[in-house]
C-alpha cells in the first residue's frame, strides 16, 4: 500500500492524519509502529488477527495530561466535544525551524476576530514525508499562556510536539493542561489552505494512557 493512500477521501473533506505506519518516523529513542500477526490464514488460521507494537506518538495524537504530569488524568478522560467543531488552520511555515512562535506574531495573525476555540498550526514540519525533523518553531510560553487564557480548548501543530524538540520541561503542554485545554500533534496540514474548517478528531478510546490515536479530518465550512 502507497503511504499517502489513506488520505485518499472525498474532496470536501482534508484528512490531516499522519498514519500508524512502519514508515512513519517515531520520536528518537521512542517505540516505532510495528505490525505482527497473531493469527494468519496462510498459517492455517481461518482468520487474519494483527498484533501491533507502538508508542501512541508515532502517528497524529491527543495527549492527555498524564503525558507530563505523573498525576495527570488519562486517555479515557478525554472530552469528545472539545475534538470537534470550528477549528482555525494558521500558517506559520514562514517561521524558522528552532525559532519561537510569539504572542505578537499570533495576535497580528489571528487579527480582529482574537483567539479561536481551536487552532491548528500549520509549521511545514509534519513526520508526513517519512523524516523526522530535526526542528521546528514552537510556541512560547508567553504565547501559550496569552491563549490559554484567551479561551482555547484546542491546540494542534503538524509538528511531533507543541514544545521545542529539545525542549525537556514541556512547559507548553503544561500550561495547556492546566487551563483545561487539549492537544493535537503529528497532524499533516500542507495540503489545507489557511482559513477555518469543521473539525472532526475524535481521538480512540484507550484507558489508562497518556495519549491515544486520532483520524482527524477538516471540513471546509459552508459558505
């Protein structure tokens, strides 16, 4: 199967999901996606039954707070209506791998109509083509602080992380979580032009964890 097949849906829709794939690049160090099979027919099984190994950050993701905080609620806690509706995409690709992501560029950017309820940010950096970037820009502190208290339920990037990738403190996801806001990462949105879209990624429901797999697709809005 071609990697990018799955992308394959109808016009109206843009699916931004990066597959669980053993050609998606995980995080360094991290568990990659692998496929295996329990059962097999041309063993003599009467079904096909897979058996996969993965981190839950290989491919587009909801974290959950217990990602970075020891005592933080997990996967199955996740609130399904904050996952869909009205999203923003804004493009920052024009920002350089490394550098931040600041209040003042998303102010100037998001303009009059101020913070949305969700918003994606499109980098140009998703794990997407099959190599794992080295950078990306990402927000500041002050810039995730300036949203979360502005009213954002949603931050999703096409990067692997909302923090830097050196970045050990996570202070981004933390701030996040502790306004009661979600995150999305590892999306793919190269192919979406800027604007807003309905959004619909609900992430699947696995206990315990502290992510869980997303098919997150956009719809654009009626106009």
């Amino acid at each position: 199967m071609d990697y990018s097949e799955h992308l394959s849906l109808p016009s109206l829709l843009y699916d931004i999901s990066v597959a669980y794939s053993d050609k998606t690049p995980q995080w360094p160090g991290d568990t990659p996606y692998s496929c295996g099979w329990a059962w097999g027919m041309t063993k003599g099984a009467s079904v096909n039954v897979g058996l996969v190994t993965t981190s839950w950050h290989v491919g587009t993701h909801a974290d959950a707070p217990f990602h970075v905080l020891p005592n933080g609620a997990t996967s199955e806690t996740m609130p399904l209506d904050v996952f869909a509706g009205d999203a923003t995409v804004l493009d920052v690709s024009d920002v350089s791998a490394g550098d931040p992501i600041t209040r003042t560029l998303l102010s100037d950017r998001l303009g009059p109509n101020g913070i949305p309820t969700r918003l994606l940010l499109r980098t140009g950096l998703s794990v997407q083509g099959g190599v794992f970037p080295a950078a990306w820009p990402a927000l500041t502190v002050d810039a995730a602080t300036w949203l979360a208290a502005g009213g954002l339920q949603l931050l999703g990037v096409d990067a692997p992380s909302v923090d830097a990738r050196a970045d050990t403190a996570l202070n981004v996801h933390k701030v996040m979580f502790a306004a009661g806001a979600w995150l999305l990462e590892n999306l793919y949105l190269t192919h979406v032009p800027q604007g807003t879209y309905e959004l619909c990624a609900y992430p699947v429901l696995v206990a315990g964890a502290d992510a869980a797999p997303v098919r997150a697709v956009l719809r654009p809005l009626a106009r």
